[in-house]
C-alpha cells in the first residue's frame, strides 16, 4: 500500500518549481525587526482606548497611524472615507511604488477599529505589524508594488474592505498579485505560543481556490524559515481578505494558533496577550513580504557600470530581433525578462548561452525593461522596438 500512495505522489503535478528557500538578504533585513518598537506601537495603541466607528478613539488611532507613515517618509498615505449606521470612518491606504511592476500590487492588510475593549491583540497586533513591516520595507526596492491598508469597520461586518473592493478594487481593475491578511496575530498570555494559523481560500468562487493554496503553502514555509515559529494551515474566514476572495482575488492570511479567550472585551489588552510571539510573527510576516512582493538589493554605481560593460544588447533599436551578449561565458544560468512601460511582463527567459537571439516579432513598437537577475540583484537596460 505505502509504495502505491508514494508512486501517486510522485505522478501529482505537484509545483515545486517556485519552492521557496532561505535568502540571507531578506534574513538581514527581518534581523532588524525589533520587539521594543512592536512593544510600544501596542502600548500606544492601547492607550487610546476602545476604538469603534464614530468614536474620537478611532479618530485618534488614524491619526497616530497616518503620522507614522509621514513620519517613516511615506507619502502616497491615502484616506478613503465611507459612511454607514456608525458613523464616518476611514480605510488608511499607504502605497509603496514597486520597480519593475508599479502597477501590481501586493496587499498587506489589517483592521485598527476595536469592539468592547482597547483590542491590543484583534487587532493592534496586525496594525504594529504592518507599521513595522512598512519602516523595514521602505528603503527596500521590491519588484512589485505594495499597499498597506488599514481597514475600519472590520467589527461591524468588515464594511471598510468592501467598501475598498466596491470603489477602488473593482472600477480600478486594481491588478492585485496577492492579498495578506493579518487578525490578532498576539497569542494568550501564560500559554506556549509557539505556532501562527496560515489560511488559505476555501470557498466559492473556486477559480482562484488553487493559488490561494499554493501562495498560503508559500506563506507557511516562509514564516518557518525567518521566524521561530511553526504553523497550521486553516481556513479563511471572517476578516478583510473575504470581499477581495468574493471578487476572485488570491488571498492569504495569519491569526494566532492559541485563539485567546478575551477577544472583543475590555480585557483584551497587553497584560492577557504574548509580545515576544507577536515579535516573531512579525518576522516572518516581513520575510513573507520581502519574497511576496519579490525584494531586490540595489546595485552600486560600480556595479552598474561593470554589467554595463559586461552585458550588450544590439541592435538597439531594434524592429525584429535583439541579440544578447555576454562578455564572458556565464557561470550560471540568468532569468532574463522584457517588461513594458506599464509594469506588464511581456516576455521571459533564461540565458545560458554567451550570446543568444530574441526574437521581438509580436512586440509592439515602444520602449522597454530588459530585466537581468543576477542573484538578489536586477540590472536594467532600456530597449526599443520601431
Ligand atoms: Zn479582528
């Protein structure tokens, strides 16, 4: 019986191509998370109260939020007020411009209003963690472009992301790579928290079910890889990744393996919830980001010019082919991608030939990005098709 159930397996099209694995330049980057800042972000955001729609304490926590994100060298910070029973709120909206794909976006998401109590843990846990995600992030280039937002209204009927999804996400025809969600990510105080819950999509429309498995898959393995932390995956239910997984988008998301107990009560507050587990879900969180929006280290000028000299393309312009070529016979083997001026990938290889012809037939007359990756490092040439 066991030697059948291992055949099947290794005849399921199972994707491993994109497995991913440990990258030392993004570790570098989450060693830098720092669990004094996550402890006074939550302190603050206790401090001002019970945070529902209508209230000066909500008010405030925008405030203090927006603030941050001016203070951090934010600028595109976006508020988008809706209006229901409660009252006026806002959804804050921070952007972070991507290079390669501006207008692609990864979605990190996470609700600031609160019910009956301060809710340090559901959900200043998941608010710190996009503030600290975003001061980590900022000097970071990222192929792809992301948002940050904090949803309000998320405790009476998560009115604030689908209000987001009706008026921006669907008369945009917002191109969303990926939504992560993050709900009380703080764990119970006295208990072994030791474990973050991964959800992933199982409900109707199925069309984008398979890639929300995959992307919470991804999720899982990298919390484990920059965190102390294991995981469980779960379903997703009962947050703001539900009106972008109604409108087909991929979705994923994080809530606390030990569920606490005080949740929408005066006492879920610091005392009853785990700072350190929350240090290390934030960990892995940014380690998640960094390979979900695909961050990349700069290139010196020194290096520019060495792969300026290294690597030619001609005829540029060009009207139906280019030929590449390298200096040198390669060592390894170079993804190499052509993107138009809209951040659209238009085509895709890998080079491991010294010189190599493309051939740019179908491509319309226009300027692109031929995109080398060399490791963690992206080199750049503008093209031309006439
Ligand atoms: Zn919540």
């Amino acid at each position: 019986m066991k030697k059948i159930i291992v055949l099947l397996l290794t005849l399921l099209p199972f994707h491993v191509t994109n497995a991913q694995s440990y990258n030392p330049f993004y570790a570098n980057i989450v060693a830098n998370t720092s669990q004094e800042n996550i402890l006074n972000d939550l302190t603050a955001f206790e401090n001002f109260g019970i945070k529902t729609v209508g209230s000066n304490a909500l008010t405030n926590t925008e405030n203090w939020i927006t603030a941050r994100y001016q203070s951090l060298g934010y600028t595109d910070v976006v508020l988008q007020p809706f209006t229901y029973s409660a009252g006026t709120s806002n959804n804050i909206i921070v952007t972070k411009t991507g290079t390669l794909y501006p207008n692609t976006f990864l979605i990190i998401d996470a609700h600031y209003d609160t019910i009956n109590g301060p809710g340090t843990n559901d959900n200043g846990t998941g608010t710190v963690l996009l503030l600290e995600l975003a001061r980590l992030l900022e000097n970071v280039d990222t192929e792809y472009s992301i948002k940050f937002i904090h949803f309000s209204g998320e405790e009476d009927g998560l009115i604030g992301s689908n209000y987001y999804v009706n008026n921006t996400v669907i008369p945009q025809n917002l191109d969303i790579k990926l939504v992560f969600n993050i709900d009380e990510v703080g764990g119970v105080n006295g208990m072994t928290n030791n474990k973050v819950v991964c959800e992933r999509d199982l409900t109707n429309p199925q069309s984008n079910n398979e890639a929300s498995n995959a992307a919470t898959n991804s999720l899982a393995t990298l919390i484990e890889l920059y965190s102390n932390l294991d995981t469980e995956i779960s379903n997703a239910y009962a947050s703001d990744y539900i009106p972008f997984e109604n409108n087909g988008h991929i979705i994923t998301g994080l809530y606390e393996s030990n569920v606490s107990p005080v949740n929408h009560t005066i006492d879920d507050d610091l005392a009853h919830m785990d700072v350190a587990y929350a240090f290390e879900v934030i960990k892995g969180s940014l380690g998640a980001a960094l390979e979900f929006a695909v961050a990349f280290e700069a290139l010196s000028l020194e290096e520019e010019e060495h792969y300026n000299e290294m690597i030619s393309i001609s005829p540029n312009p060009s009207s139906n082919y280019i030929t590449i070529k390298f200096i040198k016979p390669l060592q390894q083997v170079v993804d190499f991608k052509i993107i138009n001026t809209l951040g659209k990938e238009v085509y895709k290889t890998t080079l491991s030939e010294q010189s190599q012809i493309i051939d740019l037939n179908n491509m319309a007359s226009a300027h692109y990005f031929a995109v080398f990756k060399i490791g963690n490092k992206r080199f750049v040439k503008t093209i031309v098709i006439d």
